[in-house]
C-alpha cells in the first residue's frame, strides 16, 4: 500500500493512474478490514480504542495524506490547550482536582472553538469527510464533536 501511495502521483498514463488507485482503494479497504477485527480483538482501554479507530478511519479514507503521529501530536497539544483552560478558570490542576463535567465541557469547547478555531460545515457543504479527524484538522472545518 506504502509503495502504491507513494508512487500514484508520479504516474503520467492516465490508465496506469487510475489502476494505481483502484488498487490503493482495494488495498486500503482490506487494510482497515484487518486493522478494525484487530481493533476489536484486542482494545481494552476505551480512550485507546476511541482513538485508534478514529485514526483507522483517517487512514482509510486517505492514506497519503493521513499521518497518525501528526494527529496523535494534535490531540497531546488539544488535551495540553484543555487542562490549560482548566486551571486558569478553577486554578486546580487535573491530577490533584476532580472537575466539574460542566467545566471541563467549556474548556473543551474553549480550546475548539475559539483557540483552534474549528468550525463546522455549512449543511449544504456537509460531506462525509466532515467527520474524519484527519480532514477536520487539517482544514479546520468539520465536526469539532469527531474530537470528543
């Protein structure tokens, strides 16, 4: 699939083009086949399992322009920006304070929506990429609730 993705855009036949993607297309649907049974069989922490779907997702959708370590760098700086918020409102720190699911809700939306700003898609410009991860964050534009 690497070698696949890797090489498609530099084919120049526009038959040899559009084989290429079918198979990439074949391939990445067998790939998130496996990777969802392995999901399944084996996912014990429910964050863990959240997550790892959601990148299964993203990569699926779009494997050449989905990085998992990029994403995952994302979600560290998003969950940093959050527990920021929390202690400049509470002045508690998340491992020593039990918050309020009210508190933590708007320091989530806080960080979302107006730090990252995120925003969601017009209705009529909704598309199923709206919900992947990948595609929210790169553009900005999404279903900001794909983050929770």
């Amino acid at each position: 699939l690497d070698a696949v993705v890797r090489e498609r855009p530099l084919l120049r036949e526009a038959a040899a083009a559009s084989c290429a993607a079918a198979i990439e297309r074949r391939l990445c649907d067998i790939w998130a086949a496996s990777a969802w049974r392995e999901l399944l069989a084996s996912c014990m922490n429910e964050q863990s399992c959240l997550e790892q779907g959601a990148m299964i997702f993203s990569l699926w959708d779009d494997p050449s322009r989905c990085q998992p370590s990029a994403l995952r760098t994302e979600f560290s700086a998003l969950a940093a920006a959050v527990e920021q918020r929390l202690v400049y409102v509470s002045g508690e720190n998340s491992r020593s304070h039990q918050h309020k699911a009210k508190h933590i809700a708007q320091a989530i939306s806080h960080t979302i929506f107006v730090e990252r700003g995120l925003y969601g898609p017009l209705a009529s410009n909704l598309e199923r990429r709206s919900s992947l991860l990948s595609h929210l964050l790169q553009r900005g534009v999404g279903i900001p609730m794909s983050l929770g």
